[in-house]
C-alpha cells in the first residue's frame, strides 16, 4: 500500500508498555491463533470456536522503558494510518446518507489489556469492542499472522484492522447489537450461522473501505489485492479446520468459509457500496 505522507489518526490509544487483565473475548485474529494451538495441542476445537470467555486474570504492570525495534513502530504507524483512512472514508460514506460517523479508538497493547468487553490477552488477536467502541490489537499478531499461515502484507494487515472497523460500522448502524440479541436466545447452530453473517459483513465493509480509500489517495498497489484474498483464504472455518484436523464440522462455523469470506471481501472491494453488503438476508446456504 502506498502510505507515504498519509496522516495517522488521533484515536490512538498506545498501550504497549502497560499490560492489564480480565476476561478476553474472540476476534478475528482468535479464530487463528487460539484455536490452531488448541487443535494442535489435542484440545477441543469446537469449545475455542464457541467460547467467548478466554483468557485469563494477570497482574498491571508498566515498563516505560521498554524500546521497540524499528519494524514494530512501523507496524503501529502503519495501524494509525490504516484507521485514519478508515476514518476519512466512513466519515465521507455516512454524510451521503445524512449521519455522523463517530469514529473508534484503537488501542495498542502488549500481552494483556483491559476493556469495557472484559479483560483480553493477545492470544485473542485484534477485537472490537462496542462497549467502549474500540479496536484493541496486540501487534505481534502480525507476526503470528506470517508465521502461522503465511498470510503476509502490508495490505492483510490493512484489511485485519478494516474487518474491526467493520465491526464498529455495525455497531452504529445498529446491525451489531440486534444480531448479538439474536444470537442469544437462538440455539447453538443458529448462532453460529448468525455470527457467520455479521463477519462475512465485516469483511464486505473492509472492501469497501479499501475501494473508497483507493479512490481517495491512490493507495492500492499490484499484489495488495492478491494479498488480502490470500488471507482470507487462510482465515476460513474450512480451511483451518482441515489444517488442524483433516476435515471440517460446518455446523460450527462462525466466521466463515475461505470461499465465502473472499468472495464479500472482493465484493467489497469491488463495488465500494455499502448497500451490496447485506449478509443477513439470503438463504444461509447462498452466502
């Protein structure tokens, strides 16, 4: 991505020095890191793909002396730029419809952080949390990323932020809260399905912010697109379930299949809409 001279965004919250505690709740980078150990480790997969109580309770503890090496201050200048972009282009995309977008917070932390969701470690990878309407990613999450799947860029990574942000779109445009009441008073299986569409959304509303930001400031560059399906592809319920295991539970997807979280990305990406994202209306099986 060409991001030179871009501004960073006034909405970040830099925590890496402080660690917090609590209960962490499943984001994007979850799906990976959390339930690949697990399966890796013998554990159930199933109970990772479900829980949203992870974590652990872990002391605060500050070490402002602490430097970081030149590629993590990029990855957080990176992060800032990133979120100013989406910034600029939700901003723009909520006055054509006469509303205010009111922008989220992203907070950079390091090992554990505390939040209006509960607490979270790293192991949950970037989150979005409505209650306090904040993205919270643990940088190494980048690395993890390459090293685990080789789902490597500059643009995945612009398009692991962009999935949260979708989040907080959802979350003002009221899909978010009435899907997650939805989810719990449905059964198990149905709200796996629920959650499948919200993320498939997120995921539309990442292309479409990358559509937007391009049309913007010309930031797209040959091999970002190829970039982001490869790590779509490598984030899907299938795919990493098979990777695990050999084979794959449909019924307990909860972000998608590679297939479909590529193909609402690229729409995304291709029609720059929001009005082409609904995910909640076609037939489970025709997402």
């Amino acid at each position: 991505m060409k991001m030179d001279g871009r501004r960073e965004s006034s909405n970040v919250d830099d925590r890496r020095r402080m660690s917090g505690g609590g209960k962490a709740s499943l984001g994007i980078g979850g799906l990976i890191i959390v339930a690949l150990i697990t399966w890796f480790m013998g554990g159930n997969p199933l109970s990772v793909l479900s829980d949203a109580d992870l974590g652990s309770m872990v002391s605060t503890q500050t070490d402002n002396n602490r430097e970081f090496t030149a590629e993590e201050e990029a990855l957080a200048k990176f992060s800032s730029q990133v979120l100013a972009g989406t910034e600029d282009v939700w901003t723009k995309i909520f006055q054509q419809y006469g509303r205010t977008y009111r922008a989220p917070k992203m907070v950079l932390y390091t090992g554990s952080v505390k939040t209006a969701c509960g607490g979270a470690t790293s192991q949950v990878g970037p989150f979005y949390c409505s209650g306090d309407e904040t993205v919270y990613i643990d940088l190494s999450f980048f690395t993890e990323m390459k090293q685990t799947l080789g789902a490597d860029g500059d643009f995945a990574y612009a398009y692991v932020i962009a999935h949260e942000v979708g989040h907080h779109v959802q979350h003002l445009l009221g899909t978010l809260d009435q899907a997650h009441s939805q989810m719990s008073r449905a059964s198990e299986t149905l709200s796996n399905q629920i959650s499948v569409r919200l993320e498939l959304q997120a995921d539309f509303y990442a292309g479409v912010w990358a559509n937007n930001d391009n049309k913007m400031f010309g930031s797209l560059e040959a091999g970002d697109l190829e970039e982001a399906i490869n790590c779509a592809s490598k984030i899907g319920d299938d795919y990493l379930q098979k990777k695990a295991r050999g084979y794959a539970v449909p019924e307990s997807f909860n972000h998608g299949t590679s297939q479909q979280r590529q193909n609402w990305l690229t729409k995304g990406l291709r029609t720059g809409d929001i009005n082409q994202g609904d995910t909640f209306s076609p037939n489970y099986n025709d997402l």
